[in-house]
C-alpha cells in the first residue's frame, strides 16, 4: 500500500456542488504536490506546497483551492467544477532542501477518481 | 522546451516474453531520470532512477539503460508477468532535489501482458 493516503477513492459530484479531496503522509515529507491526469495522459502537476507554503500555481482556474493545514495534510477544495475537470487527482509528496537527494522520488497516492456531472 | 517522448505509446506481449520501452528527452539541465510504473486507478511507483554517470540500473527483472550523450534511456523487461500490465511513464528531471515543479513527465506506455 501507498504511504501517501487519498480520501476519497471516488467522487461524483454536480456542477454547483462543493467537495473536497484529502491527502495525508506521515513520512516527514514537507513538499506536497497535486497532480491532474486525464486517461491515458501522464499526470499534469496543478500545485506544489512547500514547508506548507503555496509555492506553485500552474495557472490552475480558482475552481480549485488547495490548502495544506499542516505538514501532514493536503486538500484540494472544489467547487463549481465542469464537466472536462473529470480525472484523476493525485497527491504526491517528497523530501526538499537539505533533506533531499537524488534518490528521493516521488511518493504518490492512488488518487481520487473525480467525476463531474 | 523540456520534452520527453516515449515509445511506444502502446505495446501487447505474451507472458514469459521480454520488451523494451524507450524515452528520448530534450530536457536541460538533466538531473536524473526515473521510470515509474502506474497501474490502472492507481498512483504511479517508482522503479529505478539514474543520473548521468550511470549507464545501467536494475531492478529484479527491470533493467534501465540511460546515454547521456545521445539523451535516451529504456526500460527492458525481462520474462515478462501478468502483474507487469500497467503504464510505464519516464519522468527526467532538472533538479537534483527532484522538485516537483522541476519534472517532465514523458507520455507513457502502455504495456498489456498476455497469457
């Protein structure tokens, strides 16, 4: 099993609906990413947390918001999606700084399949 | 622009067969690269990681290959299993702390293995 945790599996939700997806790892990991990947496309990265601070926006619409309420924590809060928003939505986490080295991958949940009706 | 393509985009071989995957990148500067296998609904995993001195990585029945000069790597599989189905995605990167923000994620392949 991943060590980096993905609540819900699953999500189906309607155009006016608000929801949230969650992500927690307990290996001490203090960058924190979310990633988009539609079917048979390699992940888009969306967001990067760094010491729980917003460090990367890749110009992702302000139907999304992330936020990291500690350095355990990550969620994607969702509101007003469309329909094209449908994917999978990863969390990953590594090391950073003077904890990292090359040999430190990255760590992916198994994602939230998110359907928008 | 960072690139990295993968070949081919989809494969199907039977069990006990061997195969390889390739990744070209056009990624500067070059950290390392790492190839990661992603079954279906779920989040990809890593295998191997090399850097530019290292010719050759191997992991159980994966063995990956990296030129530095010629900017190829692959990925060969030997004696292939069912279990082996999944996508293999090459992701390089130009951090030597693999920031994620540093990443290029290569398209992948998608690998079938028949009985």
């Amino acid at each position: 099993d991943t060590e980096v945790t993905q609540t819900p599996k699953h999500l189906v939700m309607g155009m006016t609906n608000k929801k949230s997806l969650k992500c927690e790892q307990h290996m001490g990991h203090r960058a924190m990413y979310w990633y988009k990947q539609k079917a048979k496309k390699p992940p888009e990265l969306m967001f990067v947390y760094s010491y729980e601070k917003l460090s990367i926006n890749e110009s992702v619409p302000s139907r999304f918001s992330p936020e990291c309420p500690n350095s355990s924590l990550l969620n994607l809060h969702l509101h007003a999606l469309q329909p094209e928003d449908s994917a999978l939505y990863l969390c990953a986490s590594s090391q950073e700084g003077e904890e990292s080295s090359y040999n430190s991958p990255l760590h992916f949940g198994n994602g939230t399949r998110l359907t928008v009706t | 622009k960072n690139q990295v393509e993968q070949s081919p985009q989809s494969l199907i071989i039977l069990e006990g067969k061997n195969c390889t995957l390739q990744c070209n990148y056009t990624v500067s500067p070059f950290s390392n690269l790492r190839w990661y296998k992603q079954d279906t609904g779920r989040g990809p995993v890593s295998l191997t990681i090399m850097t530019f001195s290292e010719n050759t990585k191997s992991n159980g029945r994966y063995t990956a290959t990296l030129d530095a000069d010629t900017k190829q790597s692959s990925l060969h599989i030997t004696a292939s299993q069912l279990s082996d189905s999944a996508s293999y995605i090459c992701v390089v990167s130009g951090a030597p702390n693999n920031a994620g923000n540093m990443l290029t994620f290569g398209g992948g392949t998608r690998l079938m293995v028949k009985p």
